[in-house]
C-alpha cells in the first residue's frame, strides 16, 4: 500500500470475515477469500511464510491455481520464508533462482537451486517472473523487491526512502 498499490489479503481456511491466525500469534482481517482472489487478475501474487501456514497455503489448489494463474499470464508472484520450499516447490512453482528460509534450504538444494541463491536475502528469477526470500529480517527487502520488478528501481526507492532504512538498505537488494 506503501507504493499506491490497490492491495487484497486473502484468506484461506477460514470462515469470510474471520481473523487468520499466524504462525507468531498476529491476527489479520482478510478483504476476501481465495475463493474470491483467484478470479480476479493481479500485477503480483506473494505468499507468506511462517509454519505451519506456509504448508497449509501450499496444500490449497485454489491458492496454488492463483499462483499458477500468474505464472502462465507472465505476471510476477512470490514467495518468503517457508514458502519457497512448502508451497512452490512441491506444486512446480520454485524458479531454478529461488532462496528460502535457512531452516529449508535442503529442499530447494534438492530441487537444484544454486548455494549461491540459497544465501542471497532476495532472489529474483525474470524468466519465471518470481521473486523469493528468506524469512521476517528480509520481508522489508522483498517488499521493495516486488515493487522493483513491477514499477522499477525509482518506484522502490520512493517508497524505501521515508521508511529509514539503514544507509546499506539498497546494496541488499
């Protein structure tokens, strides 16, 4: 919202209007329902991490049919922390260029991804239009990230800008 975006949360497994539970106790009022979420087109589709969210996210084919959506339409989409490897890798969608939460690595390794990707705080792959990375301490890199690939470097560092980040935050990206 930050970057002027129209921003939709969509819920999953729970009742429409109900708060979603995270893996950290924090409770999120969804706009609507994936149910609702997958008809309609995005710019960018990104999923959470935490657990065992992540997993349950990766489990649910209307959520990996909106994700396939986006790839097949040539827009982008993400994933962060667990995700990478809960989510996308099991249903076709990890990028051979991904990174995830340390705690997963081995799975993306087994998929092929590169240890040097496997370090990076974000990764993005253009050909698959996909944007990953590692947990909570990069969520704010990611965030900018997905604003980088959609609006470009001016878009992300207006919205980075009043934020305060350290002197160093855009040699992380």
């Amino acid at each position: 919202r930050r970057a002027g975006w129209s921003v939709t949360l969509a819920s999953v497994g729970v009742a429409d209007g109900a708060p979603v539970l995270c893996a950290r106790g924090q409770r999120l009022l969804a706009d609507t329902t994936i149910e609702e979420a997958k008809l309609v087109s995005f710019d960018v589709v990104a999923i959470p991490g935490g657990m065992p969210g992540a997993e349950r996210l990766g489990e649910d084919a209307s959520v990996i049919a909106c994700l396939r959506k986006q790839r097949e339409a040539g827009n982008w989409y993400g994933a962060i922390c667990a995700a990478p490897a809960v989510a996308l890798a099991p249903s076709g969608l990890l990028p051979p260029q991904a990174t995830c939460h340390p705690a997963f690595e081995s799975t993306l390794a087994e998929a092929g991804v590169s240890a040097a990707d496997l370090s990076m705080r974000v990764v993005v792959d253009d050909e698959w239009r996909c944007v990953t990375s590692r947990g909570p301490g990069t969520a704010i890199d990611f965030a900018l990230k997905l604003v980088e690939v959609v609006e470009g470097p001016e878009a992300a560092a207006a919205v980075g800008a009043p934020m305060v980040l350290p002197r160093n935050a855009a040699a992380l990206l």
